[in-house]
C-alpha cells in the first residue's frame, strides 16, 4: 500500500472514531468535546486536500445515478462540516475562547443541533458508499482464502443484527425531530453508561453503512446491467 493511501486511511479512521466521540457529548462533555471537534475540522480539512484532485473532476465525464448519489452526499458532508465548524467556533467557551470570535449564539446553536445529526448521518453514509475498499482490504489480511460458509453467514446476521439494533436506537433517540429542528434541544441521559453511549451510535452508524453499501451495490448492479443491454443493441443493429 502506498504511504499517501495509508495517511488517507489514517485520517479517515480517526474521523470515524472522533465523529463517536463528539456525538457522545454526554461523556466528554464541553471542553473535551470542543478539542475533538476542532481536530475532526483540522482532519476533514486535510481529508479534502488529500482528495482534492475530486473537486478537480467534478465538471468531467459523465454522470451516473451513482456518481450524483455520491456527489450529493459529498457536497452534503461538506456544507455540514463547515455549519458545524463555524457555529462551533461562535459557541466556544474554551478552545476558541480567546480569539473573542462573536457571532448569533441563537443561530449557531440551531445550527450546531441540526448540524451535528446531519453530519452524522452523511458521514456515515459516505462512509458505506466506501465500505468495498474497506472489506477487500480486510480480504487482503484474510490472505485472499474464501472464508467458510459457516462464517459468512454468522457476519451477515451479525451486520443485519447491528443495523436492525441501529434502527431502534435512531428511533429511540428521536434523532429526526433533530434534524429538521422540530426539537430544538438534547435531552443527554448523563447516567447512561459509556459503553451503552458508544454501542448505540455505532448501531446507527451501522445502520447507514449497510443501507448505503447495499444502495450502491444495487446501483452499480443496474447500471452494468443497462450498459451490456445498450451495447448487444448496438451489435444488434444493422
């Protein structure tokens, strides 16, 4: 693997894992919370450096469902980033404190709130449009063998276990009354214990990556699909 390809994975791993720590607020709490935010930013900056050459290429070649599927969600995760970075930053009680940055608390707030569960959403579901380079790098580590049948049954229950659990704690934790600001404040449960905290929203990022991947999946199914039928026919015309 290339140095360049293992940074990217790096950051990406680290966005992952600081993305469960920020939306765990009632663990962390505001300092903590401030810090992990700003290196979240600090890595999504580098991340789209890193990836830059994909704004580059975003006014050629053609576009598929898919490739608008992942353009909007890109652009999506981007406009998220970047509310959730300046309203954050108005917000500061300690990280930004000092640099006297002021701006509409009210707004920033809303915004913070509607931010932080879209972000969530969006990132975990770009993360599932990337989720077969992931699984053929584990294949990698697997040495390339066929893994027995017995074992990828037992993975396939236990990946639509943790997107059915994901589903219910989405539900549970009325996330969409958030996201569209029908409930404009968190009611944090801060006698929940840290591994309840952590094993919720990893069901819930769960649940977004196997909707996307198995989206994506489908997608690509259709398009091939679309394009052998379009090329027998044009071998079929006279």
């Amino acid at each position: 693997m290339k140095p360049k390809m293992k940074i990217k994975m790096g950051i990406d791993l680290s966005m992952t894992v600081l993305l469960l720590l920020l939306m765990a607020y009632q663990i962390t709490e505001q300092e903590l919370h401030e810090w992990f935010g700003t290196g979240m930013l600090v890595l999504f900056l580098l991340h789209n450096i890193l990836n830059i050459r994909w704004y580059g290429a975003l006014f050629k070649g053609k576009y598929t469902l898919l490739r608008v599927m992942q353009v909007i969600i890109n652009i999506s995760v981007l406009a998220s980033m970047l509310c959730l970075g300046f309203s954050g930053i108005v917000m500061s009680r300690h990280v930004f404190a000092k640099l006297s940055i002021h701006g509409p608390m009210a707004t920033a707030r809303t915004m913070h709130l509607a931010a932080s569960y879209w972000g969530f959403v969006l990132m975990s579901i770009h993360l599932g449009f990337h989720w077969s380079m992931i699984l053929g790098m584990f294949g990698r580590l697997w040495g390339g063998k066929k893994m027995p049948a017995v074992s990828v049954w037992l993975m396939r229950f236990i990946v639509v276990f943790i997107a059915g659990y994901g589903v219910y704690c989405f539900h549970k934790g009325n996330i969409v009354p958030y996201m569209f600001l029908k409930q404009e404040f968190v009611f944090f449960d801060f006698e929940q214990s840290a591994v309840s905290v952590f094993t919720e929203y990893i069901a819930m990022m769960g649940f977004w990556v196997f909707i996307s991947f198995y989206a994506m999946k489908r997608i690509r199914k259709i398009t091939v699909s679309n394009n052998v039928t379009l090329i027998l026919n044009k071998k079929q015309e006279p």
